[in-house]
C-alpha cells in the first residue's frame, strides 16, 4: 500500500485537480493524505466537498511548513511505502506516464521514515 502525501497550504485553484488526477493513477488499496497547513483561501471547503473515498485530510490550524506538514501526513500514513506531491507540482508530471511508485527520492518505505522522523526529533533534542 503507498501513501501519497499532499501538502497544501492555500492552493484553491490547484487542489482539487491535483487530488482527482492522483485518485486516477492510484491502485484502490492506495491512499492519499492531504495535509492542509492552516490554508486561509478556499482549500478547506474544496476537500470538504471532495467525496473520493481513499482521501483523507488532516489540517493544521495555522501555516506550519512544508516539512512539518509532511511529518504530519506520516504521522498519519497506513502504507508502507510513502510518497509527497506538492499540491503545485502535479502539472509538472505525465499523467498518461505516470507510474506512482516513481516520484524519485520521494519514495521511501514508512518504516525507513519513521526511523528519519525520530531521529531527527533526537538530533533537535540534543542540540538545545
């Protein structure tokens, strides 16, 4: 199963598209996380009104950042593999090419970045 991660932070004109295209090229046992990072346009009420099944949408009450906003989806991911999209980069990408299971070094195994994600948080504890 993979994860594809989505963070967002005021992307009315390109969320829902981005979702809706990822949703087409997605085995059904897949899933997508949008992670909507205290967006103050319209973002939230389009994933609101979004009814595709496999999408999830965990939002941050104010702007966090990209990174936090990707450690939130993985906080919050079920697959074992793991992949982020920009919510803005999508456009950038062949649909008709598109194998999601090679997005780069986006691609890691959940387990992998469960182990990055803490030490990480170590490496911050240690150094205060």
């Amino acid at each position: 199963m993979l994860s594809l991660i989505i963070p967002c932070y005021n992307e009315e004109g390109a969320i829902e598209d981005i979702v809706k295209r990822c949703d087409a090229v997605l085995r059904d046992e897949d899933e997508i996380i949008v992670v909507n990072d205290g967006s103050t346009d319209g973002t939230s009420e389009i994933l609101n009104n979004m009814n595709i099944e496999r999408l999830r949408v965990v939002s941050h009450k104010k702007n966090t950042g990209n990174g936090a906003s990707i450690m939130t989806g993985l906080s919050n991911a079920r697959g074992e593999w793991i992949a982020t999209i920009d919510a803005d980069e999508f456009e950038k990408l062949m649909v008709e090419d598109l194998e999601i299971r090679h997005f780069g070094n986006s691609v890691l195994r959940n387990e992998l970045m469960q182990k990055v994600q803490k030490e990480i948080a170590l490496a911050s504890l240690k150094g205060k």
